[in-house]
C-alpha cells in the first residue's frame, strides 16, 4: 500500500515513516528539503512544500493513507505565516485528498487546541475549542483541525486527528535541548510553585498512535488524545533531566502572575517593532510552564487499542542517552 507523509524529514514525521516502512508499507515524504538518510531506507522523498497546491497534488497521487504531520510549529513568528502553513497548507491537502480518491487523512494536531490560560486534569476529547488563544501555532492549528474533522464522509474520505503532547525523544532539537540550552544560559526560570502536572510523549509512541489510527475502522471523524500514560510533576522532572545532563538547574522562581504580565508586554513590543526573534518569555509559555495541562488516552485505548511501544522509563533513558551522544 502507498502512503504519504507530509513533513516527513521533521522530528515526528520521520519516526512515522520509518515506522511505516518497518510495517512494509511503501512510503514517500513531502519535504522542502532533501533527506539523503530517508532515501536511504528507500523511502521517496518529493522536494515540495504544503502551501503550494500542485506540489501537494503531485505527492498524493497514488497513495491510499496520507499522514499530514508538516506544520508551522513555535511560540512566536506573524499570523500570516502560521496560517499560510497551518491552515492553507492544511486545506490544500484535504483538496488532493478528495480529488485523488484517498482512503484516510491522518493529521497530526495538538492539544492545545483545547487550551487557552487555564488548568486541565485528565482532559478528554469532550474539551471545546477555545474561542481564543494566546499563541498564533493554537489557534491556526485548531482551525486546520476543524477542516480536517469536517472532512469526514464515511462513503468517502476517512479522517482522524492526533494530538501528542510535548513530544520527547532521540533527534528532537525543539523541545528539550532549547531547555537545555535556557539552562544552561541562565536563562530558564521557575514558574509558579512547580507542583503542575503535564502530559508529555515518547516519539515513537506518538508515531505508534498515527498509525494504529489510520489501520483502524473506528477512527473516522475523531480527535484523540495521545501522551504517557501518567503525567509528570513538571518542575521536578525538568530538574532530574537537567541533572542527569550535568545541566544548571533553575534557581530563580517567577510568581505566575509576574511572568504572564511580562509575556503580554513582550508581545506588544515585539509585535509592534515587527522583531522577529522569540521573546524570552509569552503569554503562552507562561501559562504551560505554570498550568496543569494532563490528558486521558482512554478513547485511544477503546477505540483503535492504543498501547505504548516504550514505557516511561525507556524512553526517559533512549531519550538522555541520545542528547548525551549527539
């Protein structure tokens, strides 16, 4: 069978396809640059990018499932921008999925579609949407979730959404070694109290989920949760992944309020001076550096039998490891 990813040169979307591959699915990337160690596995990398139509059109030709996972990802950059890539990206892979025929649409979305300033304890997909957010990347990528779910038709095109949270493991270079390098820069502060708890995911766990959703029928139409099992003490576990790298810890402790207040002038500054480079603290990262933000995966579990690959602690340790030996 074929199947396409698009931003499979990315950090998730390169587990999916190798994961796929190992499933002996016939797999191409959509790409804006070449990957020699996809081509590699023999894994078809297309030079092209969503928001061109005719570059969507010429990847999804052919192919029965199509992985959406390329995106605009971050905490700051132009509206304009993130809609281009998020939303109008999105809407032309939907397009060329109608018009091609393809069986299933698998988008890769985000939790914090459902997320806006406030505290989440076991969340499930019964969450709304926000009628506002404090990052440009929520709100674009709720939108896009919306046209994707809408585009269901059971005689038709199947499509399901996946929203990992805070994805974690070897060769990410977003999430954890910016918190790595914050550290160690003396620039990463606590927070609030640290007692928060927070959803995170294995990489190859959340690859894992995409495609267990798109093999299954149950799934048409639906958005699902997907992280670890058991959230984390936020605080405590950045402190033990620091230490554990040999890394400065935090030792100064920011009240929530302060750090919100100061996100939201930051934004107004940088905004209106057009600056481009992301400001050392928003409204957003504020707010998930200080809320509880814990997901359920039960409707995973009963839906499409969603079960980790790696537990907690594997992937805790594959994680460390590979920032020890990059």
């Amino acid at each position: 069978m074929n199947v396409l990813v698009t931003g499979g040169g990315g950090f998730l979307g390169r587990y999916i396809a190798e994961q796929l591959m190992q499933r002996g699915y016939v797999v191409s990337v959509l790409c804006r640059s070449a990957y020699p160690e996809l081509s590699e596995q023999g894994i078809n990398v297309i030079r092209g990018d969503v928001t061109n139509p005719d570059d969507v059109n010429r990847a999804i030709q052919g192919n029965t499932f199509v992985f959406h996972v390329a995106a605009m990802v971050g905490y700051w950059g132009s509206y304009e921008d993130f809609f281009n890539t998020n939303v109008n990206g999105t809407q032309n892979v939907i397009n060329s999925c109608q018009m091609h025929g393809v069986s299933k649409l698998i988008y890769t979305s985000s939790p914090s579609v459902t997320m806006n300033n406030m505290d989440i304890h076991n969340g499930n997909e019964s969450l709304p949407y926000q009628k506002q957010y404090h990052s440009h990347y929520s709100a674009t990528k709720a939108i896009a979730e919306r046209a994707v779910l809408a585009a269901h038709h059971p005689n038709g095109l199947h499509t399901v959404a996946i929203r990992p949270h805070l994805i974690v493991g070897p060769r990410d270079n977003h999430l954890l070694p910016r918190l790595l390098q914050k550290a160690n820069s003396g620039k990463l502060k606590q927070i609030g109290p640290g007692h928060n708890k927070v959803s995170v995911t294995y990489v190859e766990n959340a690859a894992h989920a995409h495609i267990m959703a798109a093999e299954s029928p149950n799934t048409g139409g639906k958005a699902y949760f997907i992280n670890e099992p058991e959230p984390v003490v936020l605080w405590p576990w950045l402190k033990h992944i620091l230490a554990n790298l040999n890394a400065r810890q935090p030792r100064i402790k920011v009240p929530f309020k302060v750090a919100f207040a100061a996100g939201w002038v930051l934004e107004l500054v940088y905004g209106a001076l057009k600056i481009k480079k992301e400001p050392l603290v928003t409204r957003f990262i504020a707010s998930e550096l200080y809320r509880n933000h814990y997901f359920s995966i039960e409707r995973a579990k009963r839906d499409f039998d969603y079960e980790p690959l790696f537990s907690f602690e594997q992937a805790e340790r594959k994680t460390l490891d590979s920032i020890r030996n990059a």
